[in-house]
DNA sequence: AATTTTAGTCAGGGGGACCTGATTAAAATG
DNA sequence: CATTTTAATCAGGTCCCCCTGACTAAAATT
C-alpha cells in the first residue's frame, strides 16, 4: 500500500512540471522568428502525426481514426496545406476519395515534434533515465487502459496511430 | 555523459505520456455530465490558481503577475463569473479598482485542479514514486532557469504564483 | 436506369486564449 | 482646479479546436 503523501509530491510535481513546461515554451516561442505553435496532439498536430504513421490516407480514414468529424479534419488537413506541410489529391481509383501526403516539409515536422530531446533531459542521468522511462511506461499504460475503457472503440485506433508511432521510433 | 539512446527513450515517453493523458482525459471529460474543461494553467485556470494563492486581488493585479493584457484578465473573469467560481466587487478605498474573489465554488475548483492525486499513481510503488519527484524536481528546476533566462521578470511572479502555491500544498 | 450510400465541400456556430485601440471614471499630482 | 495617471470597460480582431446542417459528385446497389 504505497503512502499517500509520496503519492501527493509526485502528484504536486506533475502538476508543477505540466505548468512550468507549458509556460516555457510558450515564452520560448514569443522570442524566436516567425515560427508556429507546439502544434501537439491535436487538431493539425493529430493529423500531422497520424500521417507520419501511416501517410496516403483519405480524410475520411483520418477523421475515423482520430475520432473527428469529417468537416474538423478538412479544415485541419486545409490548414496544414497552406502550411505546405500535406498535400491533397484526388484517388485515380475512388475518384469520390481525398488523399492526404506529408510533404518532406510536414514529415520533417513531425519528426521534429517528436525526435527532439527536450534539454532538460540532458541532466538527468542515466540512471534517472531509466527509472523516468520505466515509470512513464508503466504510468501510460494506466492510461491507454483508462481510454480503452472510455472508448474502446476509439483505444485501437489510437493506440495505433500514437503508441505504435512512438514505440517504433524509440525502442 | 549521459546516454543518448536513453534520452531519446524517455523524451519518447514523455511525448506519449502528453499525449496519452491529453487523449484521456478528453475522453473522460466527454463522458462526465456537464463539467467543464481541464482548465489548466492558462486563460481561466490561470486565474483561479492565482487566486488560490492569494485571494482578493484587483484585475490589474491579476494581469500583471500572470503577464496578461488587463482586458484578456477581464476577459477571463468575466467568465469566471459566469461560472460562479469568483466574484467581482468595488474596493471601497479605491473605486476605480476591483476586487476578485474566490467563491467557495472557486475554491473548490482550484483545489480539485491541484489536490487531486490522479489514479495513475496509485499503481506506482513507494520507490517509483521517491524517484519521480526527484527527477521531476530536477526538471522542473531547469525549467525554472529556462523561463528566468527568457523573461527575468515574469520568473519571479512567476515562481511565486505557482510554484509556491504548491509547494505549500505539498511538500 | 434509378436510388442509395459515401467522401467531400460550404456555411455557420460555439467556446477558448489572447491582443490592440478608444473611452470613462476615479484617484493622484502639479 | 486642471491635468495626468490608473483601473476598467467596450468594441473589434486573430487564430485555434471542433461540431451540426445542407448540398454535390461519384461510386455502389437494387
């Protein structure tokens, strides 16, 4: 029976992290040029990261697989082509169905979004590494449970698109 | 020196852990009557935690030490009331200021934002749990430096509004 | 061939985080 | 007392996420 008070510090501390991140970043990008937003997963950032999983989908795929509506994921997927970063184009096959590409730009960008090493982890050591990577597994585990049982539907395909995209890049 | 490979699997972590909980609670929102939104430290939330930690304090106060224009500060109140989680009311010494109050509501509200020890932890053992509030400390202190280099000002309000609001709570 | 289903589009809306500009009311100050 | 500073407000805007409704074009079905 684990002591609620170390249960609390930690609980303290993530909401600490999840505060002083956020207002990290966001100060860090009021100073550099012209760039864009976390983008995250999210809206854009959702499509962005489903493609980079698997790329070549319709809208309609897109907006099953992330549990959007139809009309959410074109405005996000015409967003993302004034950004340049998918391109959309007409299936020579089901001429009714849109195609969605990453550009090299927009696969570039989700990369980014995701292979980055966020600087504070640069201290830690490996050690400590090893313990945050064991108790995050264990923690998202918890997590995708939690989904699954909100939505189980909705956990496979998420599961897919998300976890599947994470774990094949870094383990 | 730290190993990179080790980095790259817990920055891969922690991107799914921002993700996965994003993704679960949204879910979880979704399915509870008619709550509102995770708040969080931004527009409102920002607010109310600020208030939590010192209560009765003029808009112009609020906006200052949340880096805020005064009208996004109106803004968010406003709403806020409409909410019934704060108050607005003329401060009898100066009537051009006014006061910003938590009602109990309010109170409680921040309190969940903050006190609440999210499910996940329960499953971590005292040892994890030792662990990830001190890599999280760690963390949370480069932060800390990351937002002192970029707006030396705003880290002292900064610091005070939320990192002492919790510490009290917690530590 | 006629009908229905499917993939998209346009239009419009709700809520959220923020901001600048212009104006008012009440203090502070010369 | 007149002016300036200060705290708020209204008005209007930008961009983001996300949804419902109405409608078209192209496949699939009957």
């Amino acid at each position: 029976m684990p002591n609620l008070d170390k249960q609390k510090n930690a609980a303290g501390k993530l909401i600490e992290f999840d505060m002083v991140s956020h207002t990290a970043d966001e100060l860090a990008h009021r100073h550099s040029a012209k760039d864009d937003h976390p983008l995250r997963f999210q809206g854009q950032g959702k499509i962005l990261l489903a493609l980079a999983q698997s790329d070549g989908l319709s809208q309609k795929e897109l907006a099953t697989r992330l549990n959007l509506a139809v009309q959410s994921t074109a405005e996000f997927v015409n967003k993302l082509v004034k950004k340049d970063l998918v391109t959309k184009e007409k299936s020579s096959a089901d001429r009714r169905k849109t195609i969605i590409r990453l550009t090299d730009l927009g696969r570039e960008t989700a990369a980014a979004e995701t292979a980055k090493v966020p600087a504070y982890l640069e201290e830690l050591t490996d050690t400590e590494l090893d313990q945050l990577t064991a108790i995050l597994t264990k923690i998202n585990h918890h997590l995708y449970s939690d989904i699954d049982q909100a939505s189980p539907t909705y956990a496979n395909k998420f599961q897919e698109t998300v976890a599947d995209h994470l774990r094949d890049w870094f383990m």
